[in-house]
C-alpha cells in the first residue's frame, strides 16, 4: 500500500517535471511569446482530451498532469463536453466557465491577498 502512494508521488514528480521541461525547451529554442505557448498548452490540453488521451495520463500522473496548463485546457474540454449534453448547443458557450469557475477564482483571489502582502513593484 505505501509502495503504490509513493509510485503515484514519483509518477506525479517525473511526468509533471517532463511537461514543464519540455514547455521551458520550447520557450528557449523557439520564438514563441510565453502567452503563444501558454495559448498552446491549454489547446493542446483541449485536443488531448477530446481523444481521451488526457484522461488516461491524469490516470497515471495524477496533479503531475492536471496542474499544468495542458490540464486546464482538458478541464475546459470536459466541462464543454459535459455542458453540451446537458443544454445543447448554448453548452458550447457556458462549460468552460462552469467547469473552470473555481480555480480561476482560487487564481485571482490568492493572487490579490499575495499583492497586499508583498507589495508588488513594476519591473523596470
């Protein structure tokens, strides 16, 4: 039983760091923006699970692949695709919302208590 939580942890760290490694690659070696290869992560993210392949992967590395933003973007697929069975065609327009509602807000509010706390200052 301990064996099997510290595989989940292992799998979590390496499949996790491989992600964010590949993303820094594709940062340095390309002339890409970082808000391009974000926009690519969550899209790639989407089309990933659209396949299913992102839900085998989550099955596998837990956090280490739904934490990064390939697995905001399978969240937003779910929550559309879930949506869409359940209101039709006005689910294209609402699932993403209700299935990233609470961590967009966890983002935003965390965010504004870390900028009262340590006084941010614009780079120069």
């Amino acid at each position: 039983m301990l064996g099997e939580k510290i595989m989940e942890y292992i799998n979590a760290f390496w499949v996790g760091g491989l992600i964010c490694a590949l993303v820094q690659i594709l940062l340095e070696k390309t002339k890409l923006l970082p808000g391009r290869v974000m926009v690519l992560l969550v899209c790639t993210g989407a089309v990933l699970g659209s396949f299913g392949i992102y839900d085998k992967l989550i099955d596998f590395a837990g956090a280490g692949a739904s934490v990064p933003l390939l697995g905001f973007g399978n969240t937003l697929f779910q929550g559309v695709k879930k949506a869409i069975s359940e209101h039709g065609f006005l689910g294209i327009f609402m699932g993403g919302f209700t299935a990233s509602a609470v961590g967009i807000s966890a983002a935003l509010i965390f965010s504004y208590a870390a900028s009262l706390i340590f006084k941010p200052k614009m780079k120069n």
